[in-house]
C-alpha cells in the first residue's frame, strides 16, 4: 500500500504541496489515457481544459459526458492512503478536473488558490494532480509558490473576459512574487498533492506535446460542503453544479454530521 512518508508529509504541511515516491503503473497510466481520449471524443464541444466532473459517469449535469474510469482513479485505494496522510483519516471525494492542454494552443491557467472557487466550510482540500502525460516547463506544467499556504489567507481575486484562459479569475497583483515560483514537472503517472490554500497556476502551452493532469478534489469529513454557496458567483469560467454535485465517503466517517451523500447520486440512477 502506498504512504506518505515522514519527510514527504513534513514537506507537505511546510512548503504546501509535494510530490511523493509513488506513481501509478505504465499500465495503469496507458488505461487512463484511453479513458481520456475517450472522453475528449465524447465531449466535441468542451475545451480539454474544462473537463470538469469528468468522474461522473454520463451527462453530469455540469456540461460534461464524464467516464468512470476517473471515478476509479479517484477512488483507488492508493491515492486515498497519500491523501489521509495529509487530511486525516476521514477523507471525502467531491470533485475531478481534467486539464487536458492539446499542442500549440492550450490555454494558460492563471495564478489562483482553490479556495476562491469552493463551497467548502471550514476550507479544507488536499487535491492530487496526476500526470497522464509528460508535464514539463516546455508544455505548461503546474507551478506554486511555495509557503503561500502558511498563513490560510484568501487573496483577491479579479475578473477576466477572456476566451483563452483555463479560469476567468487571477490573483490580485502584491499578493505573492511570481520570482518564488517552482515549476513541478512530472513524467507520466507521478502526481503532486498541493493544499487549498496554495497559490499555482500554468502557463500556456505553446510546445508540440499535449501535456494532460487530472486533478482529484478531496476534502476532510470534518469540513461541511455547503450547497447553498457560491463562492466564484458563477464567474470561474467553467460551468459548475456544486448544489447536485454528489460525494463519496471514501474512508472513515462523516465527523462533520451534515454532509450529504444521497444528492446528484440519485438523479443519475434515475436517469439511466
């Protein structure tokens, strides 16, 4: 069984994300690729960037044709080991993002934190990026700055009407140094975990490689994902149904007592 190690955990509550020893399979990440260039089949419409839900197998109600393939991914027991290592050991799945940026003309993803975007209370998230391709500086891989987590601040955020970017909302400038930056590559099925706090980003991709991460959204079951919040008030750039979103209980049990795991689950039994 996979694990964090002390140093990695170390690392993580220090610096805000890591990138741990294990990785999954050549197997395992060649059955994922097939998983996504299916679903980017299924999906002619959506930007490869704003494949969002893509674990919701079917219409997802959020824009997407999702896969259960990624559902698997996000529910394998390995991944879920590293992420308790971090969150404890009550650990609830609620999202998955593909960010599949083709050659050329991939869109930049601006300097954020995930907590701007979530319906989550107390704010609360490990998410594990996993490379389903080569992500290098070359192509737009992911980059954080490191300890931007420390003091568990939101920065502002501001608007952006532009059709070439991942999200429509960018940190504030005076927030942070983008000269602090680290550039987290990776080969295909290595990932990295980061922190909801942390501030990251990714350039465009200019190169002649696709470069694809799938990014796995867990939360402790100790925070409340509050339904009736719209955090972004519908300006993220990527269409979002946090009020069907349904949720998995992956391990331990909901300390939080108000989570629930009945909506969105329903609605897609009912409709197949």
């Amino acid at each position: 069984m996979a694990r964090l190690s002390a140093s990695e955990i170390a690392q993580y509550r220090a610096e805000g994300y890591v990138i741990p020893q294990f990785r999954l399979s050549p197997d395992r990440v060649t059955q994922m690729r097939e998983a996504l260039d299916a679903l980017i089949r299924d999906n002619p419409g959506v930007r490869p960037e704003k494949l969002v839900s893509a674990h919701i197998e079917g219409d997802n109600g959020e824009g997407v044709r999702g896969s259960r393939s990624f559902l698997d991914l996000a529910k394998d027991p390995e991944i879920v080991e590293l992420v308790s290592g971090v969150i404890g050991e009550d650990v609830i799945l609620w999202g998955c993002h593909v960010f599949c940026k083709p050659p050329s003309e991939g869109f930049e993803t601006p300097w954020h934190q995930d907590g701007h975007y979530w319906p989550i209370r107390p704010l609360a998230n490990c998410t594990v990026w996993v490379a389903l391709e080569e992500s290098t500086v070359e192509n737009g891989c992911l980059r954080v700055i490191p300890r931007s987590h420390r003091d568990h601040v939101l920065h502002p955020h501001l608007h952006e009407d532009r059709t070439d970017l991942t999200l429509n909302q960018r940190m504030a400038e005076g927030a942070f140094d983008e000269a602090d930056a680290v550039d987290l590559e990776l080969q295909p099925g290595q990932m990295s975990l980061h922190d909801v706090y942390m501030i990251h980003g990714a350039k465009a991709n200019t190169s002649t490689k696709r470069r694809t991460g799938v990014a796995l959204r867990y939360m402790p079951a100790t925070s409340v994902f509050e339904r009736d919040l719209r955090p972004a008030d519908g300006k993220s750039g990527v269409a979002v149904n946090f009020a069907q979103r349904p949720l998995w209980l992956l391990r331990g049990v909901d300390r939080s007592g108000r989570n629930d795991f009945e909506v969105g689950h329903q609605r897609r039994v009912a409709a197949g």
